[in-house]
C-alpha cells in the first residue's frame, strides 16, 4: 500500500497520457498484412531440399527465447516507471487490440493436394535434370527458373531433351509459385515468392552447378 502511495505524480499523469495516446492510435489504425518472408524462405527451403533430395539431417541450432530472464524483487513504483519510460506501456496495449504482426506473419501452407502434385512432379524429373546440372548445361536463373547455360555445347539430341525438360521443370515451377499465393489466400503474393524461392534455389544447389548472378551472368557454384 505504502508502495502505491509513493508513486510519482508525474509517473502517475504519464500513464494516462500514454493509455489516451494508446486507445487514440487505435481508434485509427489500418490492418495491413505483410507477406510473411520468414514463413515463406522456410516453405521454400522444405520443398526445395524435397526436390533436390537435400539431405537435412544437420543439426540446427536452437531457437532462442527472446526473454532470457524474468525480473523478480521490483518494487511497484519501478516496475511502473520502467514499463512506461521504455516505451512497453503503448506497445503492450496496442498488441493487446490489435496484434497485426504476430497475426501476419502465419505459416505459409505448402501441403494441399494440387501443390503435392507439383512437388512429386518436380521431384520426379530431377534424376534426367541432374547431369544437364551436372554438366552445366542447364543452370538456375536468378527469377526462380532454369535454363540453357551456353557454356558447354550440346548434341541435337541432348538440346532437344535439355530444352523438353527446362519446359517442363519451369511450367511446374511457375504453377508451384502461383498455387503457393492462392492457397494463401494472396494472389498478389506470387512474386514474392518466386523471388523467395529464387534464392532458396541458388543457395541449395551443390558445388560446380551453374547460376545466374543478379546481372544475368552464369557463374559456377
């Protein structure tokens, strides 16, 4: 009780300040939802680690919490201060009504059957891709697709099979980005997910494969 009464007056006006502030910038806030890039460079990593037959049996580290310790043994007054001058006050109140960020960034959902279908397609091709990547003859673009190098020459017959397989690999691949924002519920979220898997792509291919640098350049692994 004793601690109650001896907290600051001006602690005490800028607390209501700071719940006025907090209902008024509730009152007006626009939801936005935010293309979860976390979610997705995860999804992207699990399919192309399927398709590639990655193995990822590697230890991973473990995920750290963002709280190490709890405090104990505050007074009320320091608790009161310290919660309002760091700021937590608005934002623990603005989370409260609107959790936009925790909200928007869901996992993405990779595991619907059209998308499976992709997925085995993909996985199923990559035994006649492999040599081709092998070779480098076909590389990994830098927009998420593959195509003809032009660094080793090939005979009429292999073109001809290299050019059937990069359509079709590609085809998939543009079904696989599109099906991945519709079954999201977000269309317009394509793009940044063929970006995210373009990416994911490169870093996965193994050593002495060819890839495309942001220039356009084909460059060996």
């Amino acid at each position: 009780m004793n601690s109650i009464l001896s907290l600051n007056p001006y602690s005490i006006r800028q607390f209501f300040l700071g719940l006025i502030i907090s209902l008024s910038v509730i009152s007006c806030v626009t939801i936005n939802i935010y293309f979860p890039a976390a979610a997705a460079e995860e999804a992207a990593e699990k399919i192309v680690d399927e398709v590639l037959n990655i193995d990822t049996d590697e230890a991973k580290p473990e995920p750290q919490s963002f709280y190490q310790s709890k405090p104990n043994n505050f007074t009320l007054e320091k608790n009161f201060n310290n919660t309002f001058n760091n700021n937590t006050f608005i934002i623990s109140i603005i989370d409260l009504f609107i959790p936009v960020a925790h909200a928007a960034q869901a996992n993405i959902s990779i595991e619907t059957a059209k998308i499976r279908s992709i997925r085995n397609s993909m996985g199923k091709r990559q035994t006649k891709l492999r040599p081709f990547y092998q070779s480098g003859a076909i590389g990994f673009t830098n927009n998420g697709l593959i195509a003809v190098t032009g660094v080793k020459s090939l005979s009429a017959k292999q073109k001809s099979t290299a050019n059937k397989l990069i359509n079709a690999e590609n085809n998939d691949r543009n079904k696989l980005y599109k099906e991945i924002a519709n079954a999201n519920g977000h269309p317009e979220w394509q793009s940044d997910i063929q970006k995210t898997f373009s990416h994911t792509w490169i870093n996965k291919i193994s050593a002495g494969w060819m890839y495309q640098t942001s220039s356009g350049k084909w460059q060996k692994k």
